[in-house]
C-alpha cells in the first residue's frame, strides 16, 4: 500500500513549540517528557492555553534536521481561542516582525468579526436573517457566507454552518462547555425538523436575506481555515514564500523549510505520543478534527461539539479526521464534513469535496485512509487494523501509490 509502518521507529527529534530543547537530538521518549512539562505549566495559565496544548490528536510541527544557523523566526500570539504558532524562513528578522504583527492584528480582527457567541459582526448578521428582510451583508462575513455554501453543497451538507441553535442548544457556544444533561430530545427533534441549511440564505450582490427562521450561522468549521488562507495571501504578498502558519495543530505550510521539507508530527488519538510523520513542501494544509477538542461527560457518555445536522446529536463512529488539501479554507470544512460522514460515507464525501488525502480513526481504534494518504505516512507508531480505500477520484497521488 505504499505506508511505512513499521512500528518501533525512533521519535522525531525536535518540536516547534517553545521551551523544547532544540539544541541537541533528544532520547527516544525525551521530547514527550518535554511536551507532558509545557502541558503542565500551561494548565496553570488561561483555559484557552490548556485547549490548545492537550488536544487528542493535534498537529505538531517538527523541525527534524535543523541546523542551529537557520534563518528561521517562530512567534506565536493568541487567536480563535487558540495559539496561533507562525514560522517564517528565508527573510530578516525585521522584516519577519513586521509581518507577524500584521498576522496579528489581522486575526484578532477576524476572531472578533466571525465570533458565534460575543457581540460584534456576526451577531448582526444572525439577527437580521431571522427577520427574513433583506440587508447588507459585511464585508467580513459575505465571502465566508458564499464559501460555506459551496462546500456545504459539495459536502451533501454535512458540514453545514446554518446549524448554530443546534450547536447553541448544546452548550457549546461558551468558552468551556458546561458538565450537564444533554438537551431535551424533543427540542433537538424540532430544530432538526426545521433543516437549516445554508442554501435557506439568499444572497443577491452584497444582500443577504434569511428563508428559515431556524438558520444561525456559525463558522466555527471553517473559520480558522479561512483565516489562515487570507494569512498566507499575505504573507506571499510581503515577499515571504516559506512558512507555517498554524492555528493549534491545524496549519498550511508553503515552501520549505531552508531546503528541507517541514515535517509534522501527527499525534495519537489518546494524545500519548507521536501516530505518524507527514513530509510537506510546496504549499499544503493539514487539517483535523475530532471528538476530543470541546465536550462535556455526563452519565459516563461524552458527548462532543461536532454535531451531525442530519439527527442533532453529537457525530458517532469517528473519533478523528485528518486531511490534507491545497487550500486551508476546504480542509478545514472537509474534516468536520468526514467525521460526521464517518467509516461508511468518508471515501464518497471526500472525492465530492475534492480532498485527496484522509486519515479517520474509528471508534473501534481502526485506522481508514486512501492510498495517497498510506504513501506518505512515515514511522507509524502502532499497527492497528488498516483498512485502505481504492484512490479517489482526481487524486494523482493516490492513484500512483496504488498502482
């Protein structure tokens, strides 16, 4: 099938996230303790570090290989309620600065324009469709409205942002999701009823109108993404062509990291360790979700923030999804799409969304994914069951490992 998996295989060398020892090659399980130390101190600080540092299976970027004389600079400031880690390569260290601060400011404006529950743009915009009237759409949020219904379209409406009572409903527009009852049955059932789709927004130029009261926008599956794609325009347009712009695990990498490929680390579900190491160049975005990120226990049951729209209730039979894809904004929805597509729906859901590399984790433990996405894992660290799909369409890649 084209994967390494042959377990056993040492640890990457070196992690980005600061306070690592990036000085020297680390003991196989030394970089881990490293990891477990900055956790820890994290959960001293702010809720939203912990978030970000202990997801279940995260993206980390490693920097195997790296000559201590790099011309690299890493910064990270906060965003979308996540740490937002930028590493620039190839370009003085003013000219980088200066670039990191307008990545900043940048996404502290996005975060507040596209926030689900605090006042601001959003807000307005999920008042006035419930009026049914038609107005003028901002600026910010039009291009996400019209992005959100092609890939909800495409995605047979599986990752669908017109859900957002139904994610409200939950509990799940709160920076910590409250330990209680799932909601009432029966509310869940009216709110299903009422199918809220993207596609029950009518946009007209600049106007947008609501056609059903039970649509509430929330861009919480495709806002990050998005916001790294405008990043990297950005940054290409200040001259900058490799970097990493990563927002808690999901990132888009472009060219290279001083002639060597950037190197992430895709990290085990139950978040011990290392799963797998992905190589990329040339301009890729990795992207994963999963049922560990936000949630609540009640009664022994977790219930997750990821919510099929077709029944109300959290996903089921996926734990996570990681995808790879051109552009950030389409990974990012594609990922929420599979894992409410889960096991069954994953291999059709993807060739209709154009993706064409999936990893998805079952809740049994087993390990789904197309040829392209077996070629290039590297040092699996387990071998579970794998269960390779035949390529998908319009993937190259796929087609050439599994020929």
């Amino acid at each position: 099938m084209g994967a390494d998996i042959r377990p056993g295989r040492p640890a990457p060398r070196r992690l980005l996230p600061r306070g690592l020892d990036l000085g020297r090659p680390a003991p196989p399980k030394a970089w881990l303790w490293q990891v477990r130390r900055l956790i820890l101190g994290a959960a001293k600080g702010p809720a939203a570090l912990v978030i970000v540092l202990i997801p279940a299976l995260c993206l980390a970027l490693l920097l195997a290989g790296c000559r201590d004389d790099s011309p690299v600079y890493n910064t990270r400031f906060l965003a979308f309620g996540t740490l937002m880690d930028l590493s620039i390569v190839g370009v003085g260290r003013e000219e980088a600065e200066r670039a990191s601060q307008l990545l900043d400011q940048e996404f502290q404006f996005m975060h507040q324009a596209w926030h689900a529950w605090d006042p601001g743009p959003m807000g307005r915009v999920n008042t006035l469709l419930a009026t049914g009237k038609p107005f003028a759409a901002p600026p910010c949020i039009l291009p996400l409205v019209r992005q959100s219904q092609e890939l909800a379209t495409r995605s047979d409406n599986l990752f669908n942002p017109a859900i957002g009572h139904l994610v409200d409903l939950w509990g799940f527009h709160a920076d910590a999701p409250e330990r209680r009852a799932p909601p009432d049955k029966a509310r869940i059932d009216a709110l299903v009823r009422a199918n809220p789709l993207m596609s029950d927004i009518e946009v007209d130029g600049i106007l947008l109108r609501g056609k059903n009261p039970a649509v509430k926008l929330d861009f919480g599956a495709i806002g990050k993404g998005y916001g790294i794609d405008l990043a990297i325009a950005h940054l290409r347009e200040l001259g900058i062509h490799h970097a990493i712009v990563n927002a808690g695990g999901d990132l888009r990498a472009i060219g290279n990291r001083d002639g060597q490929p950037w190197r992430i680390a895709v990290r085990s579900p139950g978040g011990g360790g290392v799963l797998a190491i992905l190589q990329v160049s040339g301009d890729e975005s990795i992207f994963t979700s999963g049922d560990y990120e936000r949630n609540f226990t009640h009664e022994g049951k977790n219930y997750h923030h990821v919510i099929d729209p077709r029944t109300g209730w959290p996903a089921e039979g996926a734990h996570s999804v990681t995808v790879i894809h051109g552009d950030a904004t389409t990974a990012d929805a594609a990922a929420t799409a599979l894992l409410v597509a889960g096991p069954a729906r994953w291999p059709e859901i993807a060739q209709a969304m154009g993706i064409r590399s999936v990893l998805l984790i079952d809740q049994a433990g087993r390990y789904h994914m197309d040829p392209s996405m077996a070629a290039r894992l590297e040092s699996v660290a387990r071998h579970p069951e794998i269960i390779i799909s035949p390529p998908l369409a319009g993937d190259t890649a796929g087609r050439q490992a599994g020929s």
